[in-house]
C-alpha cells in the first residue's frame, strides 16, 4: 500500500487519460463505424468496395502498427498533429490526440462489423415494405434498420468497448501518460513488481466490470420482441 500512496495522485491521473482516451475514441469509433457500416451496404459498388477494404485491411493490420504511424508517418512525416504548436502542452496534446485517431481507425472498423451483424437480425420483409413505400436507401437505414440493429448489439457493442479500454495501453507507446506508461514507470522505479501490477490490473477490472455488467443489462432491456 505504500506504493499506492505514494504515487496515488499519478494513478488517478493516468486512469483519467485512460478513460478520456476511451470515450473520445469510442464516440469517434461509433461515428465511423455507422458509417462504413452504411457503406458495406450500400447499394453503390463502390461504396461497398470502399467500405469491405478498410473493414479487412484495418481489422487485420496491428494496432501498435497504426498508432505508430499516426506518431511517426503523419506527425513526423507529414506534420499532421492535431495540436497547436504555439501551446505549451504541445508534445502531450499531440500524442493524446493522434493515439485517440489511431483507437478510433481501428476500433471502427469491429464497431462496422458488429452493427453490420444486427442490421442483419432485421427480417428483410421490413426493408421491402420500407422501400415499397418508396423510401431511399438512406431513409430505410436510418428510420427501419439502424435502430433496431443498434438494439440487438448493446452486448457485442459493450464487449467492443471493453476491448477498446484495455487497448488504450498501446498509446504509452507514443509516450501517453496513460496507465500503462505509469506502470512502467513504476515498475522501473520499485522493486514492488506484483503490488505494481495487482494496482493497474485492479483499476482495469474497475472500468471494465462495470462496463459489461451496464451492456448486459442495457442488452436484455431493449432486446427486441422477434
């Protein structure tokens, strides 16, 4: 417990980073992900091309791999940082940032696929008595189909999120002070490895639990009646 006490305050300090860092990547991931989603179902080839490559391509390319290229190719290479230069915080609200784009890329593209799989429990009696009645692609998806789809994968939605949490230690990879980045620091400077460990393992379970027992009960309160 001395450990806790001492370094108490940069522990809360980097679960706060954890969770701005999930929930402002989660709102982007959803975003996205509707959208690519729209577009793996679209009636335009093109669209559904464009929306079945990012799905595979970002699905299955590491995501250490693209937070590293957020730092290095678009910050470094290309000077995209997503912060103003002139702030004196800087350097940190560049990383937080780009590490947020890099969560939101690769997040998007399971969220895609999750609310593909509920747009699929819609019996498609209802996107024909939708369109008989003369309403366009974008009015059926987003009047008939998404929002019972978004009803039938509050659980899968809730485990993605999960899985969003604890991938935000990859962003102590481009120096977040995040909680990983903390552990590290702190395993470095003491000798108390497994207190070290049991803390940050502790406070993961705290976001997380909670998380999956919320979906869960969100899950079977708006299930829909088939």
């Amino acid at each position: 417990m001395e450990v806790f006490t001492e370094y108490r305050d940069e522990i809360f300090a980097a679960f706060w980073t954890t969770i701005q860092l999930t929930v402002f990547s989660a709102i982007g991931a959803l975003v996205l992900g509707t959208v690519l989603a729209a577009f793996r179902l679209a009636p335009v080839p093109m669209l559904n091309l464009i929306g079945t490559a990012y799905v595979n391509i970002v699905r299955n390319t590491p995501l250490t791999l693209i937070i590293l290229f957020c730092s290095f190719g678009l910050a470094q290479t290309l000077g995209v940082t997503l912060a103003t230069r002139q702030s004196p915080t800087f350097i940190e609200d560049s990383s937080f940032r780009l590490a947020m784009l890099g969560l939101t890329v690769y997040t998007a593209s399971f969220v895609c696929e999750t609310i593909r799989s509920g747009i699929n429990t819609v019996p498609l009696g209802q996107a024909e008595a939708a369109r008989s009645l003369g309403l366009s692609f974008g009015q059926n998806l987003r009047i008939v189909m998404l929002p019972q789809a978004f009803r039938a994968v509050v659980i899968p939605m809730g485990s993605v999120l999960i899985a969003l949490t604890k991938n935000t230690t990859i962003a102590s990879a481009i120096g977040v002070a995040e909680a990983a980045l903390l552990m590290k620091e702190m395993i470095e400077n003491t000798a108390a490895v497994m207190v070290v460990g049991g803390i940050f393992a502790l406070g993961f379970v705290v976001l997380t639990l909670p998380t999956g027992l919320l979906f869960g009960w969100l899950g079977k309160r708006m299930a829909v009646a088939r």
